[in-house]
C-alpha cells in the first residue's frame, strides 16, 4: 500500500520487505522517471541564471563525479533507494547535456546520415558486455553523439515519427505488459519465441495508443492557458 501511495505521489517507495529497497517496485522503470521529475524541478528554479556556462559547469561537475564511480568499479546506479544521490548525479548530467544539445541544436551542421545507421549503431552499442567504464563512455559520449547524429540527420519517416511520440510510452509500460504477459503466456503453454514476438508486437501497437490518447492529451491539459 505505501509502494502504491508513493508511486502516485511521484516519491520513492519506502524501504520495505516488498520493495528491497527499490524506488519505485510496482513498475521498475519508473524510478528514472523519478529522477528526471526532481532535475527537471531544479532546473526549471534555476532556469533565469542558467547559462550555457552554467550548464557547462554541471556537465563537467556531474560528469567528474560519474567519472570517479566508473574508476572505483560503480557502474550507473540509482535503481535503489540507497544509490539517491549518484543516481541524482547521474540524471542531472544527461538532463543538462541534453539541454546543451537543444540549445546548441542550430549550430550542429547538417550530415547526409540515412535514418537507419542510428537504430543500428544503437542496437550494436547495447551489445556489449557492460562494465563501469564503458557505460561512463557510452553515458558522456556515445549517447550525446548518437543524439546529434540524429540532429544532424534532418530526417523525418514514419520510423522516426513513431519513435518520437511512442518512446516514453514503451519505455514506461513495457514492464506491466511484460507482467501481463508472462501470466497469459504461462497459463496458455506458449512457446518462448512466439510469445517473445507477441510482447514486441503488443508493446509497438499500444504504445503510440497510450501516447495520443492519454499522454499527449494530459500534457497540453497542464500547460498554462
């Protein structure tokens, strides 16, 4: 029950015998979410002396302190109660790059990139066998290049349409459709790789649902009149 108060009240779960210590265990992806709700509120207060210096200067402050926990063998936590604070850091590192990134979005010079290099060189990245240092790298400059890339591209598909307005709704639902999942999977005896393809499947349709029904709507119902 206190899980439950807590993940709608956007705070982490307390530490119980149901949660382990995990911040929010009813629906494991959203304790990134958590993060990003705190930054983004700091960010917003701070946001009329936020200069590109400024930011600079969190980019390289979090992403020192990131740099040190790669180099004593932490890899990037925060899934735990108990990792608050690095996991604070670390969100407020990718938040700020990201901002950085947006700002500086008209100075990135167009490239001749074809849309289907990004999901590729993404796909093969998540390949590797992970380790502190190479998820610092990926965190610090991997992400950040592959997100101008993007930039850079120029593109508009269907493919990356859909990947706009339907990847916060993956990302957040794709374990409680999971959970959903495995139960009918379970009781009706399917075999492992159809009901792998039948989760993929459900997750692609419903999420572009999710977001222009209910996402999208609720978003512009909050913005100021």
């Amino acid at each position: 029950m206190a899980a439950a108060v807590a993940y709608f009240a956007f705070l982490p779960a307390p530490v119980s015998p149901f949660s382990g210590g995990a911040m929010a265990p009813l629906n494991a992806p959203a304790w990134s979410l958590l993060y990003e709700l705190y930054a983004n509120l700091v960010l917003a207060i701070i946001l009329p002396w936020l200069t590109n210096r400024l930011l600079a200067l969190i980019i390289f402050v979090t992403g020192t302190i990131l740099l040190t926990a790669a180099l004593n063998g932490i890899g990037l936590v925060g899934y735990n109660l108990s990792d608050f604070g690095l996991g604070f850091v670390r969100t407020f590192f990718s938040i700020s790059m990201g901002v950085s990134l947006y700002r500086l979005r008209r100075h990135i010079p167009t490239a001749g990139i074809h849309p289907i290099v990004l999901p590729i060189i993404v796909i093969a990245v998540v390949q590797l066998p992970p380790n502190p240092m190479y998820s610092f790298a990926f965190v610090l400059f991997g992400s950040p290049l592959i997100l101008a890339a993007g930039v850079a591209s120029s593109a508009s598909n269907v493919a990356s349409r859909y990947g706009a307005s339907s990847s916060f709704a993956i990302y957040a639902l794709h374990v409680p459709i999971l959970g959903i999942a495995s139960g009918v999977i379970s009781r009706m005896n399917l075999a492992s790789e159809l009901a792998t393809g039948l989760i993929i499947v459900a997750c692609a349709i419903f999420a572009p649902y999710v977001d222009r029904h209910f996402d999208r709507p609720l978003r512009y119902s909050l913005k100021p009149a």
